[in-house]
C-alpha cells in the first residue's frame, strides 16, 4: 500500500528506438534505423507536484513518458518508494493521457466520465463524477454532448476520465496542445489544484510554455535530444543557470529562455555546432554540479499533504463489470437525442429497409411470366449484394470511434479486444435482426406469398446471416486498416469476388471447371444463395410459365430449347419448365445427372445452417484475431 506521501525517481534511465518513420517493409522487417533516444536521465518527483517536461520537437518528451509508464522498455531504473515500478503495477495506479485521445462521440460529460472503468459503482461514483467535474470546472457543461465541447472543455474532460481512476501518477502528453493561452492558464492551475488536493504526482509534457504557468510548476526537466539539461525545482531554476552563466534578462520568459537555450540552433552550420557544444557543456555541468538541486530541498516542500487522505485506488474492474460498461456505453451513444445517437440509430435501422424499399419500386410489377425466372433470380441477387454492402457501409462507419477508444485504453490494460467485439455484437444482433426482418417484409410478397409465415422467417433468417457475415468480415478487415475508405474498398472487392463466384446468378454453376465448382463451398454466398432460390422456385406457381399472355408454354419437354431439339410444337422463347429446371441449370455442376431435391447440396436445414456456420465462425474467428498482439506501429496509428 502506497501512502499518501510518496516519490517518483528514475536513474540513470536510458531508452533505444525507432528514429526515423521507415517504410512498411522495413517496419514489417524490422529494418528501420534506431538509436538512443534518451541518455541517462535522471530526475525526482514526489505526491503532489506538478513536474513540467520542456524540450523542442525531437527532444524526447513522449518517448520519456512511455518509459516511466512502462509502455517501452529501457535501461536504468524507475522507482517509486523505492521499489522498482512495473507495468502491472503502474496500470493499477497510475494513468496517462494524451491529447490524440479520443473519446466516444455520442456521449454527455456526464455520461462519459460515469462509463469510466473503475471498480467503484453506485453512489460512490456518482459522487466521484460530480467532483471531478467540479475540480475541472466541467460542472456547467455535463449534460452537454462530446462532440459540441469546445477544445479546452474536451480536454479537460479527457483528463477527467483518469483522474475518476485516482491516479498516484498522472501522465500528460501535451495538455495544453493547440490551447489559447487563457485556456493554457486554467488547465494547468487545474492541475496544480489537483495535485495538491489530491496530492497526485503530475507530469506533463509542454512545448512552449508562457510565463503565466511558472508558478504552478513545481519541478522542470529540461531535455535536448535525449539529454537532461536541467532537471530540479523551478525555484532554483534562475539561480542555477545564473550561477553557471546564463542568467535570464530582465522581462523575459524564464521557461521559453532556457528552452531555447536547451534547444539546437538548425539556422546554419555554424549556429548549429555552436549550439550543439554549449548544450554538450551544460549536460556535462549539470551531471556534476545538478545533484544537489535535483534532490532540492525537503524542508523547504511546498506540498500539501492530507495526512488522512486515503489513496482511493480502484485499479482494473472485473471482466463482467468492464463487459457491462462497454456495452452500456454503446447504447447510451445509440439512445440519445443528440446528432450522432440519430444518425447511428438511422443506420443501424433504416438503410437497410430504404435500400430494400428501392427494390420494391423496380421489381413489384415483375409478372409471371417466363422472364420471372430471370427478374426475381435478379431481385434475389441484389437482395443478398445490398445486405452484405449495407452491413459493411454500416459497419465502417460506426465501428470506427469505438475501435480508437478500445486501442487507447488497452494500452492501460483495462480489456481485451475479445470484449469489445462481445459488447460489439450484443448490441449490433438485436438491431440487425430488426432490420433484416422489416426489410424481407417488404420484398417477400413480390417472391411469395407472406402469409406463409414459415418460408418468409426462413428468408429472413438467411439475410440476417449475410448482415452478420459481412459485419464481422468488416471487423476484421478494421483491426488492421484504419483508413475507412481503404477499409470499405477491400472489403467491398472481397465481396464482389465470392458473390460473383456463388451467387448463381451472374454465371451458372455449369459453366465452371471443377475447381471453381469446388471452390464456391468454401463461401457463404453459396449456401445463401441455393437456400433462397430453392425455397422461391420450388412453388408451383413456377411450373410451365408463359412466355407472355399470347404464348404459352405448355409443351416444353427439354430444360433448354435450342436448335438442335426444336420441333413443332416447341417455342423457342420458353426455356424453363419448372423451378426445378431452372435450379438444375444455376446451381449443378456440368457433370450433374439426378434429382436436386433428393441432393444434400440442396437440403434447406443444411444450407441454413451452414450460412449461420460461417456467420457465427466469423464471430469466433474475430475474438481470436483482436486476441493476437499486433506490430506496435500498426497499434500505435489506431490511437491518434
């Protein structure tokens, strides 16, 4: 158990990796230069400080806090109390937030910072939510949407959902990133509050920090290229560089001053091996004359310490609680009145059923005639096509922010992709059935009769598991593409290939070699495809069909008239005799020779449930693939 007095300390830290971007070969190949990064640094933090980490662009202020938060390995040691701080140990304790986090879009502040993954629950909670957003001035804004926070507001809210946790440690990456400098001021005097309140170690990372922060910065590192130019208190900051030679003018920015000092001069060849000596220099004096500073004075602390505080540490929820609230936070972006819970509610019910209402308009003057065979093989095609291209428009585009949230948070260890995709599902089924149901209603009465209420749940049924299969075909496309439009683009080619293979209906079966015949069970489409033709065409109403009022076809004696068997009773304009006939030419091989109705191939419960086989496969598959450790580079772009 960790007090509620307690210090931060890394010697002698020491950090290798990648230094320059490389390309996706190299990256795959593990081809891409490296180099030291950070050089023995060095530095103290203790309960309730806030420590600023200052360094231009290339300076190695991410890289340092991946190191503390464990996230990269490194050399030297980081210790808190003394004791070696773990990975485990810091997910459990600590936080980090950076300001590429992203959060979920549908959500008010209030409910984003309630479906935070803690342990505690209940009133605890609540009264938790309602202090942290007091203490980040977000209290006028809860019941206001994510997505209509102004920046300052949607950062501070960003911090608030790690500080629901009580973090020992808190880490942020550029809190202040693209701030005006009024908002820079008050999200920094926020911290500064909390960590004394709470008495919370706070580290930050700053670019160009303005004078008005000086004061609520207790301690400053100082880093160039990986090298630690000063790190201490700010208060000995001036009289340190003063007793060393550079003393800060009058009127200036002390923090930008020394920054700049701390910074290589890139102007011209000259400036830069002038800049790159003295910085050398100052490294090397404060390696020896830093120490003392470093350690500061312990007397002289300006820490506010509740000595009866109690550490609240919730550490990592249970498996079912963090399954709960994944899935709640899914509904409640879905229920809400807000723009993005319309428009997730629109796709997720609507697109399907407008889609199926267009085909309604096209084929429901389509008549009985010989053509039917044709027209409503046609309307079938397009049925099981818009269902499987519906599902993954629908998929692309509201899996998206999800995803970005689950990357972001698995790097703190709370859950699995597993249960995301679990929380994924159990809301996407209901919705999914709903809509494929509604939209079947609106075709089937051009295919059959809807009164047998039997054959319209079993078509149904068949296009509910085309919706599942292309959904989670998109899921698994998504964990390694992060582009929507590149991710929409494959999986549309990938579709078109097995539907143009097995659908039956752009080319019939008997126009295949056998290893293409062969090929088409290893689809879903197949199975989908011969389950709804055969349910549609074995209807009597499809037995010796005219070719239109004035000619009929009552004498077809051959599956297909041609030149070679037309006689005089014969009319070449009649193909089919049956539905049977036309399921023997679709959907046999060329070798075929027997009965279909008696072939397994076309068993109804067999194709059935081999759709959902697939369907349901796909869901298992997709547990294990967001199972497998990814390349770091490829994780890494899903957060930002």
């Amino acid at each position: 158990m960790i007090g509620s007095d307690y210090t931060l300390e890394l010697c002698n830290v020491f950090h290798s990796g990648q230094v320059e971007p490389g390309s996706f070969l190299q990256r795959l190949t593990g081809g891409v230069k490296t180099g030291v990064i950070l050089k023995d640094v060095s530095f103290i933090t203790h309960s309730g400080e806030v420590t600023a980490i200052l360094g231009s662009k290339g300076s190695g202020k991410r890289a340092l806090l991946d190191v503390i938060s464990r996230r990269v390995p490194s050399k030297g040691h980081i210790l808190l109390e003394g004791v070696p701080l773990e990975e485990d140990h810091f997910r459990n304790t600590c936080a980090v937030v950076r300001h590429s986090t992203k959060l979920l879009p549908g959500l008010t502040v209030q409910q984003t910072l309630s479906m935070s993954l803690t342990k505690i629950s209940g009133y605890l909670k609540s009264s938790k939510v309602k202090q942290v957003m007091a203490d980040l001035a977000l209290s006028q804004v809860s019941h206001k949407c994510v997505t209509s926070l102004t920046k300052s507001e949607y950062r501070r809210l960003v911090i608030g959902v790690q500080l629901i946790r009580d973090p020992i440690i808190l880490l942020l990456d550029e809190p202040t990133w693209d701030l005006d400098p009024l908002n820079t001021y008050l999200v920094i005097s926020i911290l500064s509050n909390i960590a004394k309140k709470y008495g919370s170690a706070i580290i930050l990372t700053m670019e160009k920090p303005r004078s008005d922060v000086f004061p609520f910065l207790d301690r400053v590192v100082y880093l160039c290229l990986g090298d630690v130019v000063y790190a201490g208190p700010t208060r000995n900051l001036l009289d340190y560089f003063g007793s060393i030679g550079f003393p800060c003018p009058q009127l200036e920015n002390p923090l930008m001053y020394y920054l700049c000092l701390s910074t290589v001069d890139r102007r011209s060849r000259e400036r830069f091996i002038e800049s790159n000596h003295q910085i050398a220099a100052l490294v090397e004096k404060f390696k020896v004359e830093g120490q003392g500073i470093m350690q500061g004075n312990p007397t002289e602390h300006s820490r506010i310490i509740n000595p009866n505080k109690i550490q609240m540490n919730y550490g990592k929820p249970g498996g079912v609680k963090v399954l709960l609230m994944i899935y709640l936070r899914i509904l409640l972006s879905i229920f809400n009145f807000k723009k993005n819970g319309i428009k997730q509610m629109s796709m997720r019910l609507l697109s399907l059923p407008i889609y199926f209402c267009i085909l309604w308009v096209f084929y429901n003057e389509a008549k009985d005639y010989q053509r039917a065979f044709i027209t409503k093989s046609g309307l079938i095609f397009n049925a099981i096509l818009g269902t499987y291209f519906i599902s993954i428009m629908n998929t692309i585009c509201l899996y998206g922010p999800y995803r970005t949230r689950y990357y972001q948070e698995s790097q703190e260890g709370l859950y699995s992709g597993a249960s995301l995709l679990l929380a994924w599902n159990l809301v996407s089924l209901p919705f999914s059935f709903i809509s494929t149901f509604a939209s079947a209603a609106i075709i089937y009465p051009i295919l059959g009769d809807i009164a047998e209420s039997l054959e319209y749940i079993y078509f149904a049924l068949i296009l509910w598991s085309c919706y599942i299969y292309a959904e989670q075909q998109s899921l698994a496309i998504m964990m390694v593409v992060k582009n929507g439009l590149i991710a929409a683009i494959i999986n549309i080619y990938i579709t078109c290939i097995y539907v143009m293979l097995a659908s039956g209906v752009l080319r019939s079966y008997k126009g295949f070699e056998e290893w293409l015949f062969y090929l088409t069970y290893a689809t879903h489409t197949r199975y989908a495809s011969i389950f709804l033709h055969r349910n549609i065409f074995k209807q009597p109403t499809f037995n010796i069909l005219p070719f239109s009022d004035e000619e009929n076809c009552s004498s077809i004696t051959n599956l297909i008239q041609t030149s070679s068997n037309l006689n005089a009773t014969s009319n070449g304009n009649c193909r089919y005799a049956s539905g049977k006939a036309f399921l023997t030419e679709r959907f046999t091989s060329k070798n075929f020779a027997g009965d279909i109705y008696l072939s397994g191939d076309f068993n109804p419960d067999f194709n059935l449930g081999v759709s959902f086989a697939f369907s349901v496969g796909m869901m298992v598959l997709n547990k294990f693939l967001y199972l497998l450790p990814l390349p770091g580079y490829i994780t890494d772009k899903f957060r930002e």
